[in-house]
C-alpha cells in the first residue's frame, strides 16, 4: 500500500489536474495506516525495526497530508472557476466534499457577476437570503448550507427549506424537489 500511496502522491504533485483514485482509495489507506500503528505498538522503538516503522509512519504521514491538500486545492479551483469535475477522478469521500462545496462556489460566482454589475445582491445578506422549501427523494447526509449552517442529514420523504443556492444544487442532482406552497 506504501507504494500505491507513493504514486498517489507523486501523481498528484506532478499534474496540474486532479487524478483519478480509486472510489475506496482512502479506505485503504485508513487500513494500512491503522496495521502501521498497531504493529508500532508492539515493537520496540529502540530496535531497527521499530526505528523503520517510526521513519515509515512519518513518511505515510507526510505524503497523505500533501495528497489531500494538493486534491482540495484542484477541487476548489475547479468550482470556484465552473469548471466540472469527473467524477471518476474522484474517491467516493471527495464526491461528497464536491456537493456541499459547489453551492458556496456559485455563491461566489454570483457575487462575483453582481459586483461587475455594480451591485450587491440581496442574497449576500444572511437576513435577506431566501429559502426554497424541498421534498427529498433519497437519503442524503448532512450539508453545510451557503449560510454557513448545518441541514439534515434527510430521508427520502423529508421537507426542509434550504437556502436556495442549496436547494438548486440538490434538485439538479435528482435529490430533491421544490414544493409549490400555495
């Protein structure tokens, strides 16, 4: 696993775009890094061995802390300029972290466009943001709204109103549906 971590890294520091990873590429390396750490317990950290996996551990440790910046980075990048994201490239954790952040990056985009207007939206006012009243169709886990506060997680079924830079995201995405008060 060190060297599928190892080429994960170099990859990804090399390349200006994201990379593809497995879906359950994080999973993996949780399990190596957890059997790393137990193993380490056992061993004394006098010995060579326990000096290897000491030397070991720091490099994992190393590497998966520049991995996930170098992939946030790219994937903020990509929303904040529109730009869409395979999702093949993408681990099943990241995809998560894609759907809660787009919303806040056509926000920005938003204000963005008004600005070069000469204006300041209504929505960039916490008091003044509208919210969309939706039907979810599946299970989906808890979001971080536009405003900065936690919904849900929902069931299939369940009725909130959301922020409506939310709301448009998860009904594109086939999650939810707008209901017509009337």
């Amino acid at each position: 696993m060190y060297n599928k971590l190892y080429e994960a890294w170099r990859k990804e520091k090399e390349a200006s775009t994201l990379q593809p990873l497995p879906k359950d590429f994080y999973k993996k390396i949780a399990k190596y890094v957890k059997r790393i750490r137990e193993e380490s317990r056992m061993i004394d950290n006098k010995t060579i061995k326990g000096k290897l996996s000491k030397i070991e551990y720091e490099n994992v440790k190393k590497m998966i802390d520049e991995l996930l910046a170098l992939r946030l980075g790219k994937i903020l990048s990509c929303l904040s300029s529109g730009k869409e994201i395979s999702k093949s490239c993408l681990t099943s954790e990241e995809e998560k972290i894609g759907e809660e952040t787009i919303s806040i990056a056509e926000y920005f985009r938003e204000l963005a466009k008004n600005l070069l207007y000469g204006k300041v939206s209504r929505d960039t006012s916490k008091e003044e943001r509208r919210k969309v009243v939706v039907r979810f169709i599946k299970d989906v886990p808890a979001i971080v709204g536009v405003d900065l506060r936690t919904y849900g997680p929902f069931r299939s079924e369940d009725v909130a109103s959301l922020p409506v830079e939310n709301a448009r995201v998860l009904i594109r995405q086939g999650l939810a549906v707008e209901v017509e008060l009337g």
